[in-house]
C-alpha cells in the first residue's frame, strides 16, 4: 500500500511544508538525474562511436535551435502544470478536467506547427550561428528528424507536467527512466549506422513510448478526474488562463535560447571544434550540478500552485523558507561532487584526450560558485510561477540574459581580444559571463520576492 501511494496524487495543502516539498522533489531529482543520465550518454555514445568528436558538437550544436523552436510549448507546459495544481488544490474537479482537455488541444496544435516549421527553419538558423561546414549536414539531420517526431515530446511533456501538477512526481519518474532506457538501446543500435540522426530517432521513439504511457496512467485517475473527448473541445476561459501563465514562461526560455543561439555563434565564431566539443561535454556535466536547482524549482512552484488553489496562503511563507534551505544545501553537496568526478564523466566522452578534458574542466570550475547561486534563484521563481505571476521570472530573465549575459559575453571577450590575450583566456570570459549573470540573477530574484508584488497576481477560486 505504502508503494502503491507513491503512484498517486499528493495533497500539499496539508502536513509539514518541508516534508511535502522533499516527498516531491526527490522523485524530480532521480527523474531529472535519469534524464540526464541519457542525455549524457547520447554524448557518450556519439563521442565514442567512430564519428567522432565532430559528431558530438554536431549534437552540441544543434541543441539551442531546438531550445529556441520549442520554448513556448514548454512554457506551455509549466503553465499547464501550474494551473492544474490550482484546481487541484481547490478541489474543483470539473476545472480540473477542462484545464487538462484544454492542454491537450493545444499540444495537438502546436505539434503540427512545429512538425512544418521547425525543418524550414533549422537550415537558415543553422547558417545564421556560423555553424561549421563539417558540423551543418548532420546538425540539420538531428533537428529535422527530432522535428518530424515532435508529438512525442510534446505529450510526454504535457502529461508528466499534468502528474506533476497533482503531485505525483512518481509516476513521471518511472515513466521518465523508461525513456532513458529506451534511448540508450537506440542509441547503441542506430548510431554507427546513421550518426547523430540516430540518436534522434532514439529519442523521438522513446519518447513516443513514454508519452503514450503517462496517458496511460492519467486515464486511470477516475477518483481525481475523468478523462473525455468532449473536454478537448477549447474553451476561452481555460485557454487563457494557460496562455496567461504559459506564455510568459515560453517566452522565458525562448529569451534564455536567444542568448544561447548568439553565445554558440560567439564560441563557432572562435574557429575551434575542440571548444565547441568541450562546450558540450560542460553542458553535459554541468546538467548534474543544476539537478537540485531545477527539481526544487518545480516542486516549489507545484507546492505554491496546491496552497494557492486551496486558499491556504498562510503556507507560502514558511514552504518558501524551507524548501530554499532544503535546495541551497543540497546544491552545496552536490557542486563539489560534480566537480569531484567531473574528469572522469568527461572522459567518458572522449577517452584519453586530455586536452579536450582539462579544456572543459577549466570551465566548469568557473562556474561552480554559480550552481548555488542558481539553487536560490529556481526555489524563489518556483513559487512566484506558481502562485500565479509568471511575467517577473520572464522580467528577470530578459534582464539577465539579454541585457546581460550577450552583451558582457561579446564585450569582455572583445577586450581580452584587443589586449592581445591567449585565445584560452578569450574562451574563458565566455563562462565567466555566464557566472556574473547566475550571481545576479539570484540576487535580482531574491528582491522581487521580499518585495512582495507577485502576491498581487494571486487567483481566485471560488
């Protein structure tokens, strides 16, 4: 029985704060370790097979125009998830229902838009980033394939952000390791045949698989709410409450993929496979330091959205303080770990070159300091998303990533430039940007939060 509760919804209006937070967010912390887990070895499994490390920055390479083309669904997504652990929380099962019906329509929209738009617009975007000429085939192989499967991705998402809004982050956990599992076999079995292309059809069926799963489960929820064919019919109120707290956060990713796109064309711009590679191997390793950060992240914003449902806002203060402290400890343990085995993982990569790990290495311990920065900054948005306010998370990233991050990037590596620097120190300024902008970050979160406006956006339930 203790197992099998596991499985389901979890009330957080009630008990410990804490304890309902960690009940959440440890499930989240193996599932984002899983998923991370597979995408290191997609990494692992290109880097190693006989295509090389070109086909490893290839992979690289082509992540942030994927970010970019699918930022908004994922907004979505959080906004969907958000707004189903208010309902849940006000124990409104007929909302509850139109609100997941009303996900799922616009899942089924924005996957036929990106199924026709995404391989229009990889090629041009591919071009405007300064891709290198070995990198561009296989590059637009990856994000063409990825894009013609995109209802995989798109379910998967919407489905386990739904379990996640009603508190079961077991569920998308079990379901998320089988995908990782999936991945891995299809990436062993298609990627000397067919390269990078492989390891995106590997994902694109794995997470077919795990999407239909999730459906699975969530159809056999009936006591929480019942799943109808008639409820997907769109509906104006349930569509733009989603919009409302889904399109600021796509917008968010879609600001942080912008700045991604126009760093990775700083870094082609330097002309070095070998940094592009180590760009990719820190992004790879740099995953399990965020891990903490982005599972307490979401665990607050599903705690905050229950409470704030329930009308039970005299928890917020009190689940805010412990579920930061619980996240900023469990970044202080696990930066150093990272750190720690971080040339080992790396290696993994690319066995026995050296240069290329003490390259990333290098670079990781720049940003080390910026793990626990950021264990604040994703606890404390967490619970401004979900309580409703999703436009100053958007605010702050716009500051930080645009206005910051790129201009202080292309600026302090200009001036290294013109005072005739190494080009490893050039390089370096890459990431000590990234550094300034999670430091203050923090920082900038942190005063929204004290300050207190987001309380203003709170909904109504009745």
């Amino acid at each position: 029985m203790n197992i099998r509760n596991l499985f389901t919804a979890s009330d957080m209006t009630e008990g410990t704060p804490w304890k309902c937070i960690a009940r959440f967010a440890f499930p989240m912390l193996i599932g984002n370790f899983a998923q991370q887990l597979y995408n290191t070895v997609d990494a692992v499994v290109v880097g190693r097979s006989r295509w090389g490390y070109t086909a490893l920055a290839s992979v690289g390479n082509a992540l942030p125009i994927l970010n970019l083309l699918l930022a908004l669904f994922v907004g979505v997504a959080t906004g969907a998830g958000i707004l189903v652990a208010q309902y849940f929380g006000a124990k409104d099962r007929h909302g509850l229902e139109k609100s997941i019906g009303n996900c799922i329509f616009i899942s089924l929209i924005a996957s036929v838009v990106i199924m026709v738009m995404g391989p229009l617009l990889s090629g041009p975007m591919l071009r405007a980033m300064n891709t290198l000429p070995e990198m561009y085939d296989a590059c637009k192989a990856y994000l063409d394939i990825f894009f013609l499967g995109i209802v995989g991705f798109m379910f998967y998402n919407i489905f386990a952000g739904i379990l996640r809004g009603l508190g079961d982050s077991f569920s998308a956990l079990l379901f998320l390791i089988v995908c990782a599992g999936l991945n891995v076999i299809g990436d062993l079995l298609l990627v000397d045949s067919m390269g990078v292309a492989g390891v995106a059809l590997a994902t694109v069926i794995a997470q077919i698989i795990s999407a239909v799963l999730c459906l699975w489960k969530l159809r056999r929820m009936n006591d929480i709410f019942t799943m109808r064919l008639s409820d997907i019919r769109p509906e104006r109120l349930y569509l733009s409450r989603i919009i409302r707290l889904g399109i600021p956060s796509g917008v968010t990713q879609a600001i942080m993929s912008c700045s991604m796109l126009l760093v990775q064309a700083l870094i082609n711009g330097f002309g070095d496979a070998l940094l592009v590679a180590a760009n990719v191997m820190v992004m790879r390793v740099d995953g399990y330091a965020m891990l903490p950060n982005f599972s307490f992240g979401q665990a607050m914003g599903t705690y905050a959205g229950q409470n704030v449902g329930a009308g039970r806002l005299d928890r917020l203060k009190s689940g805010t303080r412990q579920g930061t402290a619980m996240a900023f400890l469990t970044a202080v343990v696990m930066t150093p770990l990272v750190l720690w085995f971080g040339p080992a993982l790396m290696d993994l990569f690319a066995p026995g070159n050296t240069e290329l790990i003490d390259l990333a290495m290098t670079m990781m311990r720049i940003l080390a300091v910026g793990y626990i920065a950021v264990s604040i900054t994703q606890s404390l948005q967490g619970v401004i998303r979900g309580a409703g306010d999703t436009m100053s998370p958007m605010w702050i990233t716009i500051a930080t990533t645009i206005l910051m991050r790129v201009p202080l990037a292309y600026g302090l590596v200009a001036i290294m430039r013109k005072a005739g620097a190494a080009l490893l120190t050039q390089e370096k300024m890459v990431f000590v940007s990234l550094l300034a902008v999670w430091v203050i970050g923090a920082v900038i979160t942190a005063i929204v939060y004290f300050k207190g406006s987001w309380r203003k956006k709170i909904p109504q339930y009745s």
